[in-house]
C-alpha cells in the first residue's frame, strides 16, 4: 500500500512560499542583449532575428516605457551567438520566474494532491501503481518545460515516489523492476548575467555604438542621426558637457559619412556615363580600363562605400558584355556587309514603289473614295513591286523582314480588289473589309521598312 510517510512528504513538498515582489516592468522583459564578438553588446527590444547572414533587431533609443526603435541590421559573422543565447535563456526563465512560475507550480501541486487523493482512495494495487507512475513521469517531465524552476522540489518528489513505486511493486511480487522513468537533464553549465536597462546616457552610447558596428553607410548614417535627435530631446536627463561633447562628435560624423556619400555619388555618375559611351561604342578595353579606374578611385576614397561600388562595378560589368556582344555582332556585319549591301541596293526600288502606294492606300483605308484609277494604279504597283521582289534572294539576317514586305504588298492588292467588289455591290460592310486590309498593309510596310533598315545597317547597342 501507499505509504503515509511518502504522501505527507511530497504533500510538505508542495507547498509554496508567499513572495511579495511584484512582477517586473514590460520593458524589463522585452529588453535582451546582442553580444559582439569584440566583447560589447547591444540593447534590443525583443528577441533577434538572423536571416541568412544577417542579424536584424530593434534597439531601444531612449528609456521611455515605450520607447522609440529603430531598426539595426548587422553581419551575423559580427555576433556572439554563444553569450547571446544564454543570455536570452536567462531572461526568458528570469521573466518567467517573476511572472509565471508560482502559479504554474501552484497548478502542478493542485494535480499532485489530486492523484494522492486518488491513491488514496483506489482499493486495487494495478490501479494505485499505475496512478503513482502517472505522477511520477509528470514530475519528472515538469522542470524541463518550466525553465528548471524547483528543480530540487520536484526531484525530492521523485525520489519519494520511486519508494512508493518500489513498494507497491514489491506489494505485487515484482522482484525486478527499473525506477529510471525519466532523468533530468543538467542545467547549463554557464549562466550569462543579466545587465540593468540602459540610462538615458547608456542608451544613447547604444545607437552610437551600433553605428559602429553596422556595415552599411546608410543605416551608419541613419544611426548618428538618431542619436543627434535623441541627445536634442533628452538633453534636460543628460550630463551637459557629456551631451554637448557627444553631439558635437556625432554630427561631426554625421557630416563626414554625407561628405564620403557626395563623392561616391559623383563617381558613380562619372563612371556610369563613361560606361554608356564605351559600351554604345562596343569599345571593350575602354570598359577594362573604367574598372580598373573605379578600384584606384575607390582606394583613393578610403574604400568607404563597399557597398555602392559593388553595385558600380556590376553595372559596369554588365556594360561590358553588352560591347562584347555588340562587337560581336558588328564583326558578324563585317563579314556580311557585301551581300548586305547588294540587298540593299536591290530592295531599294520595290520598297520605293511601295511608298508610292501610301496615298491611295490611305483613302480606303478611310473610305475617302477610290477612283477606277488609283485602283488599277495599285494593280499595276503591286504587280511590278512582286515582280521585282521575286527576283531577289534575301540574305539570312533580312529573310522575316523581306517576308513581311511581301505581305504588305499583297494585303494592298487585295485592298484594292476588296474595294472594287464593294464599289460595284454598293456593299459598305466589304468597303470596311477593304479599309481592315489597307491599313494592314500600311502598318506591315512600314514594320518592314524598319526591320530592314535596321537589319542592314551597322548593329548598336539596344
């Protein structure tokens, strides 16, 4: 049977001590630390976030209860993740100790007093074992998910149990059995103390320290604005001399990173506008010496703006395959230039005919009226401009354009034919099948002439 000794000793066990501190500040469980590897730390509200190799977390600016934040991305390579997470494990049990722990234990002591109860009052040996091992396994698991809290409680719980267990086992004729139903796994060997929420003045030297540490101008920047501000702001909780001292330090690097932001600028522009005449010339060693300029030009800025002059050398970079490729294709035009040439010698007269059609084209096109002879002056064209073109073997790069010409002037011979039909019929739905096929063959000319210019002569840069 379930010993009397064991359920008063776990039942002395459960009781909990009156504690009349008061539950912390919001702020005091929000704030957490992001420790560098340089020894340092950083204040931040809430818990960290690390996407791929950056750690991104709002720092507090100020001591209010809800202060302003303002957002810091660092290189994750910049953290001290070990020191890091035990310190926010440490926070998180701290906050959770001077919350929550006493009910959550106050609410496990109500469960264990149930099942002495119900030890109590179960005549079956099967039953009562199996009650006291259902206990047990909940004891046992409770300090692992509550941040160890009682831990020494809840393991002189156990070990009365486990005499209980062995009692009735033994009660049972069981002569071999194994009390090691679950294990408490050992709290961490290094606790990392927990620092006090930052002054005024602390939290101030918190911006200008996450200045430091970021690797972006911009959000440098944005950092040594923020703390001009809050200095401007918070000037009556500060130190005078120390306000007036800091401020001046922090504009005057403020200033600085603008004047570095200027000259990057202007190197950019300079760069970018000598990339796009080097590049609509297809002049290459011109682009090979640009990136060579940018890397003396960017030593010589202090090699200040990794970031922008990453950007630059890309897009220089890709001014470079852009001559190549246009080299390329002007070497191609090179060796192609005779027959190109002979084409465009020979496609001249048909696509000169065809300008000649653009008139009488454009009057059906707006039912303006056709007379009998500028219909047969389209007959008498399009049948010439065919015959000429028949004669003509496009080169390979022309052969869709050359094409597209002979469908214009097809579509305007069938204008006209169209346009005759509904002359004769009186028909105006055919005199607007007429109109369909003029300004067809007006659009489908003109996209040829284009295509063929542009195709025959020297390639640029799209």
């Amino acid at each position: 049977m379930f010993n009397r000794t064991a359920t008063a000793a776990i039942a002395a066990a459960l009781i909990i001590p009156i504690r009349a501190a008061g539950a912390p500040a919001l702020d005091d469980a929000t704030l957490l630390r992001v420790f560098l590897t340089d020894g340092t730390s950083l204040v931040s509200f809430g818990e960290p976030a690390r996407v791929d190799d950056r750690v991104i977390f709002s720092m507090p600016t100020e001591t209010a209860p809800n202060p302003p934040l303002h957002l810091v991305n660092l290189p994750a390579a910049r953290v001290d993740w070990d020191r890091t997470n035990r310190y926010a494990a440490n926070a998180r049990m701290t906050h959770y100790v001077q919350t929550q722990a006493e009910n959550d234990y106050a609410a496990l002591s109500n469960q264990v007093a149930t099942t002495l109860n119900d030890i109590a009052r179960t005549p079956d040996p099967a039953q009562r074992l199996a009650i006291v091992e259902r206990a047990r396994r909940t004891l046992a698991e409770w300090p692992e998910t509550h941040y160890g809290y009682r831990r020494a409680e809840v393991q002189q719980m156990l070990s009365l149990l486990d005499e209980a267990i062995a009692d009735l086992r033994a009660a049972r004729g069981a002569s071999r059995f194994d009390l090691t139903l679950a294990a408490f796994a050992d709290p961490p060997a290094i606790v990392e103390p927990l620092l006090p929420p930052p002054t005024p003045r602390e939290a101030i030297e918190q911006v200008l320290a996450a200045a430091r540490a970021v690797d972006t101008a911009a959000e440098r920047t944005s950092l040594l604005a923020t703390a001009v501000a809050t200095i401007d702001r918070e000037r009556e909780a500060l130190p005078a001399e120390w306000a007036a001292a800091t401020r001046a330090d922090a504009a005057d690097a403020m200033r600085a990173e603008l004047r570095v932001d200027r000259s990057y600028q202007l190197l950019t522009a300079s760069v970018i506008a000598s990339a796009n005449r080097h590049a609509r010339a297809a002049n290459v060693p011109g682009l090979v010496r640009l990136l060579l300029s940018v890397q003396r030009r960017d030593a010589a800025l202090g090699v200040s703006r990794p970031e922008a002059v990453t950007a630059l050398v890309a897009a220089v970079e890709a001014k470079l395959d852009a001559a190549r490729q246009l080299q390329l294709e002007r070497d191609r035009w090179a060796l192609r230039a005779p027959e190109l040439h002979r084409y465009r010698a020979a496609i001249g007269a048909p696509m000169d005919l065809f300008t000649e059609l653009a008139p009488p084209l454009e009057n059906i096109k707006s039912l303006a009226g056709s007379a009998p002879t500028a219909l047969a002056f389209i007959d008498r064209r399009v049948a010439r401009i065919l015959e000429l073109i028949a004669a003509i073997t496009p080169p390979q790069e022309v052969a869709a354009a050359h094409a597209l010409l002979i469908s214009a002037v097809q579509l305007a011979g069938h204008s006209a034919e169209i346009r005759r039909e509904a002359v004769l019929a009186g028909d105006m739905t055919r005199a607007w099948d007429a109109s369909s096929a003029a300004a067809g063959a007006l659009m489908l000319g003109a996209k040829a002439r284009a295509d063929i210019q542009s195709l025959i002569r020297l390639p640029q840069l799209r």
